[in-house]
C-alpha cells in the first residue's frame, strides 16, 4: 500500500525532498524573525479565498471566521517554518489531517486553494523569491497530503474516492 507521503508527491509532482526543502534552513528566521511576513502571506490568501468567486469553495469557509482562519494560518506556518510554536500553545498539536477531516479536501479542492496560495505568496513582498518557492513546494505536496488522507478516511468508511483521483500529478 502506496503510503501518505507517496500518494502526496505522485499527485503533487513534487519529490518529498523538494516539499521539506523548507527544512534544510529556518524560514522563520531567513524572513526576519517576526510573524509578519506570515500575517501578511494568511491575510492575501483568505482575502482571496473568502472573495473567491466559486460559491462551492467558498462555502467550504464558511464556518469559520476570516480572522481566525487567518490566525490559525499564519500560527501554523510560523511553527513548522522553524518559530515558536503559537499554533500548538493555543490548539494543540497541528494533526492536519484530523483537522481538515470534515471539509471536502478533493483533488479540486486542493488546486483552487493552490491557486489562491500562489496568488497570495506572488503578492506578498516580505517573503523573498527563493523562499516563495520553497514555500509553493512545500504547500503542492501538503495540499495532495491532505487529499491522500481524505481518501483513506473515505475509504475506511466505505466511501467511493474522488472521481478526480488518478495516478496522475495534477497539472
């Protein structure tokens, strides 16, 4: 059986070492040190993502507050790029998987919340070239991470996969 990390890289087209890339050096402190540059990064992403034109994914986000989707973001990333660990002080450990368990993390999905992430880091002056791709690679493969987990919770439900699985990287 093909495992999480696998399933990622193969839908992704992203190499597992190109995605952890982001650990060979501390993003945190190669943008300064400070939140900032990952305040800035959350609040262009849902400012795209709550203004998306497609009703299906914005309702996606429609539970949750745009401050605190921007909050638990931007908390996240400054934890696993290498700061202090806001997100797991306030929520616990990060488990993404179990976190993003009641969404429809489909194929589909995936690329439209890549859309506006690749939007978002293109906007986002304080993160510096090298970084923003480091970054992109890193969120491709933990976007099909979260895909390939959905697919294991439906199937160990007894749920057919999504119809826009395929043995395919997305283009």
């Amino acid at each position: 059986m093909q495992s999480l990390q696998d399933k990622a890289s193969e839908w992704s087209g992203v190499a597992a070492a190109d995605a952890f890339a982001i650990d060979d050096a501390n993003v945190f402190e190669a943008l300064g040190g400070t939140t900032q540059p990952f305040v800035d990064l959350s609040t262009n992403f849902y400012t795209r993502v709550y203004e998306d034109e497609e009703e299906w994914f914005r309702e996606i986000f429609s539970g949750s507050k745009k401050e605190d989707a921007i909050q638990n973001q931007y908390e996240f990333l400054v934890q696993r790029m290498g700061g202090p660990p806001l997100f797991s002080q306030r929520r616990g450990h990060p488990a993404l998987i179990g976190r993003h368990r009641p969404f429809p993390v489909t194929h589909r999905a995936a690329e439209r919340w890549l859309h506006h992430m690749q939007q978002a880091l293109d906007s986002t002056e304080s993160i510096n070239s090298d970084t923003k791709t480091k970054m992109m690679y890193f969120f491709r493969h933990t976007a099909y991470f979260l895909v390939a987990g959905n697919e294991m919770t439906r199937q160990a439900q007894g749920a057919p996969p999504c119809k826009h699985a395929t043995s395919k990287p997305a283009e």
